[in-house]
C-alpha cells in the first residue's frame, strides 16, 4: 500500500467580500465570519481547499473571487 501524498496548501485562493450580509440568515454571517473577513470590500487570501470552496458556495451572492 502506497501512503497518500497530500500537500498542505495547493494554493491560494483570494476572496473580495462585496455584498453587506445585513439582511443574509444567521448561518450565511456565520460563514462570512468563519471566512475571515471583518469589513466590506476586504480581500483575503485562503488556502484553496475544499472546505474553503464550500463556505463560497453557500455565499456566492455576498463572496467574490478576485485575481
């Protein structure tokens, strides 16, 4: 059996937080917050892993890729 190579980050992923999550559920905030942003208009830059991925997806009207 061959062990599984995984590398720590596969690259990076910046994220522009572009819509005001004012009127967003409790759980689409949450997810801006566990994103990291803390203002609008912010970019940040993750590490493009599937969770990652997945937190956009539940927000891709508030959250923005930026390159």
């Amino acid at each position: 059996m061959t062990a599984k190579k995984t590398s720590a980050i596969s690259g990076k992923v910046h994220l522009k937080w572009v819509r005001s999550a004012i009127c967003a559920p409790v759980k689409q905030k949450l997810v801006i917050k566990g994103l990291g942003f803390t203002r609008l208009n912010q970019v940040i830059e993750r590490p493009d892993t599937n969770a990652i991925r997945g937190m956009v997806a539940k927000v891709p009207h508030l959250v923005e890729f930026v390159e």
